[in-house]
C-alpha cells in the first residue's frame, strides 16, 4: 500500500471515537496556572488552518488494528516487507515477528501496529526513504545491530517509543513552530520521527551501546523534540542530501 492511499484511508474512516478521547485529552489539560503560563510563555499557537491535520494525527495514533480491515493488514505487508526486503508477505501470527524484535507469535503484529500513526510513520519513512536511498538498506543495517550481543539493538522497540515521543511533542504543542513555518503537520510528524531514529542510530552505533543505555538515549531524544525540533530535522535534511 502507498503512503497517500493509507493516508486517504485514515481521512476518510469515521475516527469519532477516537477524535474524542483527544479533544478529551486536551480539554484535561488546558486549565488552571499551568495553562496559563503556557499561553503567556509557551510556544506559538498552531495556525487555525493546521488544527484538523493536527487532531487527525493524534487521533490515527488512538486508532486500534483492526484484523477485520483489510487496509490496516495491508499496511502490516508493507511494513513488513520494507523492514525486511521480502518480497513476500506475511501470516498474521508468528514468530517472524519476533525476528523483528516484537515477543509473542500472537501479539507482534499489534505491538508492530502500535497506533496507526506509528505505522504511517514507518510507511511514510520507507516508501519515500527509498527514494532518496534511506530505505530497506539502512534499515536492515539497523536490524543488524541487533546481532552482536554487546550492540544489541531494540530497533522495533526503541521505534513505537520514538512515536510515543513525536506525539507527545505534537500533543504539547512543541512543533507548532515547525509546522507553521512548513505549512503541515504529518509531514512534520513523520520527519522529525525519522530524524529522531537517525539520532539514536548513530549515537548508538558510534558509542557502542547498549540496552542498559536505553532510558538515557530515549530521555535525551525526548529533549530534542521537545526542544530542538529544527535541529533535528535539518540534520535529517543534511544525511538525505549526501
């Protein structure tokens, strides 16, 4: 499946439920001294134009897998597909999901699913990656870090928690600037996600670490896209340009 047909998909399914627990979620958080400082000192407002775009995002990211449907299987194929090279498909169930990094013959293809927006990302970042030459072969390189045991290397793991944290930032209102400046929101989103993964690959690679490094690694890339968005996603434009 295509980025666009997948992302047509999502604009045009009934996401209500969904929809809902973000507007839920934000109304939760827009009272009292906190939202008041945030309004005085925080970061500039997302354009009103960029604010469906935005609730969309947040609210794929709410989207459970659906094995009934058969766009969100379709989007598991080309996942899978991308992240291995295969030009085959794949059984809903079994253990080459946990050749992926994803445990349980039965649970691989939701922890692989994990949010639609997630798997949008890793859709967008392989089908328009291997256009500039940053799909299937560095992919795989990643995946074979996972081999040595000193370099063992959560890639499927470390990648829903790289989601959790470009969500967050977006939820947090952290890239409004990025996304006024660009005039988009998933684009953004699915950028800075990429952005982030090549941060932590070559962080990971160069210094050689290890799993006992995780939480300092994910603590340091939530401060960057919270933080320094910008500075990531150029250095993601840098790397696409060699």
């Amino acid at each position: 499946i295509s980025f666009t047909e997948a992302l047509q998909h999502f604009q045009s399914t009934d996401l209500s439920e969904c929809r809902q627990k973000v507007r839920a979620t934000a109304a939760g958080r827009g009272h009292g001294l906190a939202a008041l400082l945030c309004c005085l000192f925080g970061p500039p407002r997302l354009r009103p134009q960029l604010q469906g775009e935005r609730e969309l995002a947040l609210a794929m990211a709410q989207c459970p897998l659906d094995d009934g449907e058969s766009v969100h299987m379709r989007i598991l194929q080309t996942i899978y597909r991308q992240l291995t090279g295969s030009r085959l498909g794949c059984p809903r169930y079994g253990e080459h999901w946990e050749e992926l990094g994803f445990q349980g013959r039965a649970g691989g293809a939701k922890r692989c699913w994990g949010g639609s927006h997630w798997s949008h990302s890793r859709l967008s970042g392989g089908i328009q990656g291997q256009r500039k030459g940053f799909g299937h072969r560095r992919t795989t390189g990643w995946l074979r870090l996972e081999k040595p045991l000193e370099l063992t290397f959560p890639f499927c793991i470390m990648s829903v928690n790289i989601t959790r944290l470009v969500l967050q930032a977006l939820r947090e209102d952290r890239l409004c600037r990025e996304c006024n400046r660009r005039q988009q929101v998933l684009a953004v989103l699915n950028r800075l996600y990429a952005a982030a993964f090549l941060q932590l690959y070559r962080v990971w690679k160069g210094q050689r670490q290890t799993l006992a490094d995780c939480d300092r690694l994910l603590k340091a890339l939530e401060l960057a896209t919270k933080k320094k968005p910008r500075q990531l996603l150029k250095s993601l434009e840098i790397y696409m340009d060699r």
